[in-house]
C-alpha cells in the first residue's frame, strides 16, 4: 500500500490510503469480537488516522471497536519524565474517548516480570489490529512483532504526517527536494474530515470478554476525573513510583502534557509570538518559538492542525511561511528519512561524500575530549554548552539554534564520530520530552552531515559544516542565554 495514488475528489476520504502499511499480510477474523486499535504514538482521539480507520473497519463488519493503551517499563530510556508524561495526557484521551462514545482502556505494567500478553489476548479475539505507524523509540519493532505473534491481520497507519507518508515512497535526499513535492500536497492533506464515533458500542457479554482477556486493571481514569488535581496528581505518582524505570529523570512538571495543553500552547504561539517568529526565533534566551516538539511527538496534537492554525492567523506571511516550513519540510523530512532509510540512525547510512571524509579525519587528534559522563554532568568548560545540556536536563528541551551548537561540539569532543552518534542519541533520548522521534534522528545526523553539503576541509570536521559555540554570539544573546541556565539549583 505504499504506492503514490492519484488525487482525485475522493482525495481526503483515501488518505487512509498511502498511510497505511500491512504489516503480516495475514487473514482477518471473522469470528473476532471486536476491532482492536492499540494506540502508541498518536496518543489522541481527534485527527487520528489509525482510529479512523478502525473505525470504519469496525462499522464495516458491524462489530465493536476497542481502544488499547498500554505502557511498559521496557521502552528505550524509560523514565519517571516519559511516564509523566504519558500518564498525565492519557487522562484527556480518556475523557475524549468517553465523549465519543469509545471503549478505551490503559493497562500499565509496572514490573518486567509483570504480565506482558495482554496485548496478544486482545489481538487474538480481534477481528484485525489497527496501531500507529512510527519508525522510532521502538514502535515499528513493537509493531512487526506483534504481527509475526498473532493469528490476525496488523495494520499500521501513519497519522503523524501532514501529507500521507506513502505518497513519498523514497527517501528524500534534502531540504530542497522534499519541499515543492509537499506544498504540492499541502492543502488537500490539511483538509478536515469529519469524525463520528463507531456505531456498535461494545455489549455487557463483549466487555465482560474484554475484561476477561485484559486480566488486570485498566486504569480508573473515570474515578480519576471526580476527583481533586493533587489526589490524582498524587495517584500517578505513586504508579510511577512503583514502576521499574529509572527514576533519576524527574518529571518537567513546567510543561503540562495532553491534547487540551496542546492545543492551549498553540493558539498562545500563533496570538503572541508568530508574528514575530522570523526575526525572533533563533534569539535563544527568549524562547520564541511554539514549544509544540513534545506535543507533536507524542501525538498529543496534529501536525495538520498547526498548520491550519498558522495558516488562519493575521500574522504576517513571511512568519506563517517560515513556521510552516519548520513543522512541514523540515518534520516530514525527517520521517521521510527514518521510514524510507534501513538502519536510519547509523553512520553507514550517511551519504558518501560523509564516509569518505569521515575515514580521511579519523585520527585528526581531538584537542579537548570530555567523557559522556562529563558531558550529562554539564561539565565541559564550554558555558554555552553546558547551559544548552542543563536547558535539557531541566526543561527537556533545548532551544533549536542552541541546539545545533550542542549538537556540533560533541563532534569536536567525543574520541570518534561513532561515540559522538552514540553519545547525542544517549543525552537527546534519555532526556527530552521531544526525543526518540523521527525529528531526533534528523537533528542529530544533521549535525554529522545529512542534508548538508560539504564546507571544505578543517581538521575533525573533515567537510562537516563547522559550528562553534565561540561564534554563536554573533547570532543571539549567549549571555543571557548562558545566566538563564547558570545551573544554580538546577541538579
Ligand atoms: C542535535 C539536534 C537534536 C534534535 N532533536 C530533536 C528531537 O529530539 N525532537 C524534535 O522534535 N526535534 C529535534 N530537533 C529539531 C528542533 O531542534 C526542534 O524540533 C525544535 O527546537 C522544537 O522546538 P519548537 O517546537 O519550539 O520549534 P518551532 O520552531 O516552534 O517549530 C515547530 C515545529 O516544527 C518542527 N521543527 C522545527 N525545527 C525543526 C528541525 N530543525 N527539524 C525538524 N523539525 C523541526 C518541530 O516539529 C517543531 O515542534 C533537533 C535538532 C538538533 C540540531
């Protein structure tokens, strides 16, 4: 189903489409008592592709439809920020499930030696299983492993791109090449369809068969909602508490998770900072960009409703173009390269002309070199640096422009180019709430190179673009910047 199809009036309705993959190939079930959609990385109700599609399966063959989320300890640097976050925004997907009429249960399995077949006893009374297509933090794997275990057809639908992922069935070599093919798609991808809820709801002997196979407790995000925020607050805690995930990554209790803060983020953006979003957004200490990443990476917002968002705005079009830019060529760039690239975030992955000037500056010695440690300790004698990784270790994001500086020197430090890959994908991952996304892959092999062009020919850099933190006071503030994250009562 990765085929370019051709637009015609029926465009909007067969998006569904190009955004979908058939994962096993395998047979439905007739038998099947309901429709399983097991929600990972789109974690929201409205403009989701993969529910919508469920949907429709489901009143095809007139059976029920059942949401699954579900949360393990096993995932790539699981932590208490991850599962805070998680938790919290799965309270607004479950009150919008319930307004919807959906049946929608979150299973959290605290313990590795927890029970860990809920997910096979649900497939295996479906019908088919729909889920989310990711090519990150685990979630594709998790995906193609499901479908080799189970007896029914695995579905994966891509709901986090604007323009349907299919349609763009090679990877795409830059910027520039990726850009006309998606404006061309833009608008008829940013069209609205209209949701209604599935129209068998699940009957006493079907959720008593629900239960049954789930075996353990969903969590009570009903009882949950008649009670006070620090009750809750408290309650979530104490599952986090009890989860075996490292606990040494605090919660950002600053950014507020879930659809509703979502959506409250970015109608802020687009009434008090677009309109000034060009000259503004690389000035670091003012922070004058969306802060949408972590929303977007957990699907807690659509792409497609930013941009429609920015587009209806009155700020002016130099800015709306710029940020479009960002959320459209630039994100779905990214996904374009994880999902058309085997073994994406590998250095054998880069183009050529990287390899060759890899291998040529391999031994160029490296005047200064910190070890991981040093640099997850903030302690590098580089102030901007070490700002730009507290910025990280605290908020769980790091300005963009600061960003690529931080990105960079970690070439110019790590004993080779591998352990600076290594390295970045260990801090980003492990500490931002936006990380372990298609956009972290592209951040980071940006910096070694993707995308780019060669600039000449300096020692380590080899024809890496050189950035230097040294320079970066020629493009914004450093000093303020720097005093904002001076790192008192930051650890
Ligand atoms: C080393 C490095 C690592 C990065 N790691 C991540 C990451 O883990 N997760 C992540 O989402 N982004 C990552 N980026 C890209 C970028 O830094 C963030 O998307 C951006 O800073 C998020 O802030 P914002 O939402 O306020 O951005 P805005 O400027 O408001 O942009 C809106 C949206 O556009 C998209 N976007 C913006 N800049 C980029 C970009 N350069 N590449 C791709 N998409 C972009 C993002 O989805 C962003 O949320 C990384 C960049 C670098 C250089």
């Amino acid at each position: 189903m990765d085929s370019v199809h051709a637009l015609d009036s029926d465009y909007v309705r067969d998006q569904l489409v190009p955004r979908t993959t058939d994962v096993n190939q395998k047979r439905t079930r007739p038998d099947g008592a309901w429709v399983l959609y097991w929600m990972q990385s789109t974690q929201r109700i409205e403009e989701n592709w993969a529910l919508r599609a469920a949907i429709r399966a489901a009143d095809k063959v007139g059976k029920p439809l059942v949401i699954h989320q579900g949360l393990d300890p096993t995932y790539p640097h699981a932590s208490d920020r991850h599962h805070h976050h998680i938790l919290h925004a799965a309270r607004d997907t479950a009150r919008d499930a319930d307004a919807r009429g959906f049946a929608y249960q979150f299973v959290l399995r605290r313990r590795r030696d927890d029970d860990r077949r809920v997910l096979d006893r649900l497939a295996a009374d479906a019908y088919c299983v729909f889920t989310d297509r990711f090519p990150t933090a685990g979630v594709d794997a998790r995906t193609w492993r499901l479908g080799e275990r189970v007896d029914c057809r695995v579905l994966a639908v891509d709901s986090s791109c604007i323009v349907p992922s299919g349609l763009l069935p090679k990877a795409e070599w830059a910027a520039r090449t990726i850009r006309p093919k998606l404006a061309k798609l833009r608008d008829v991808s940013l069209e609205r369809v209209e949701e209604r809820g599935p129209r068998r709801a699940l009957t006493r002997d079907e959720q008593q068969r629900l239960d049954d196979a789930r075996r353990v407790d969903a969590l009570p995000f009903r009882a949950w909602a008649e009670r006070d925020a620090d009750a809750v607050n408290r309650a979530i805690a104490q599952h986090i508490a009890e989860c075996e995930i490292d606990h040494r990554v605090a919660p950002v209790t600053s950014f507020v998770p879930g659809a509703t803060a979502a959506a409250a983020r970015l109608d802020e953006f687009v009434h008090a900072r677009l309109a000034s979003y060009t000259t503004r957004r690389n000035e670091a200490a003012d922070d004058w960009t969306s802060h949408l990443s972590p929303d977007l990476h957990y699907g807690h917002i659509a792409a497609a409703a930013v941009v429609r968002a920015a587009l209806a705005s009155d700020a002016p079009r130099a800015d709306v173009d710029a940020f479009v830019d960002q959320v459209l060529t630039w994100r779905e760039l990214s996904y374009n390269w994880c999902l058309r690239t085997p073994r994406f975030d590998a250095l054998s992955a880069l183009p050529d002309w990287i390899q060759r000037t890899m291998a040529a500056h391999a031994a160029d010695p490296r005047e200064e070199t910190y070890t991981l440690e040093a640099l997850d300790q903030a302690e590098t004698d580089d102030a901007l640096w070490n700002a730009a990784q507290r910025q990280l270790v605290q908020q769980g994001v790091i300005h963009n422009y600061a960003r690529m500086l931080w990105g960079k020197q970690v070439i110019r430090w790590a004993p080779t180019y591998e352990d600076a890959r290594a390295w970045l994908f260990h801090l980003n991952d492990r500490y931002a709430l936006d990380g372990r996304d298609p956009n972290s892959v592209g951040g980071i092999m940006w910096c070694l190179g993707l995308w780019d062009r060669s600039w000449g020919n300096k020692p380590i850099w080899g024809g890496l673009r050189p950035m230097l933190t040294s320079r970066a006071k020629l493009k914004f503030d450093v000093g303020r910047y720097v005093r904002q994250w001076s790192g008192r009562g930051l650890r």
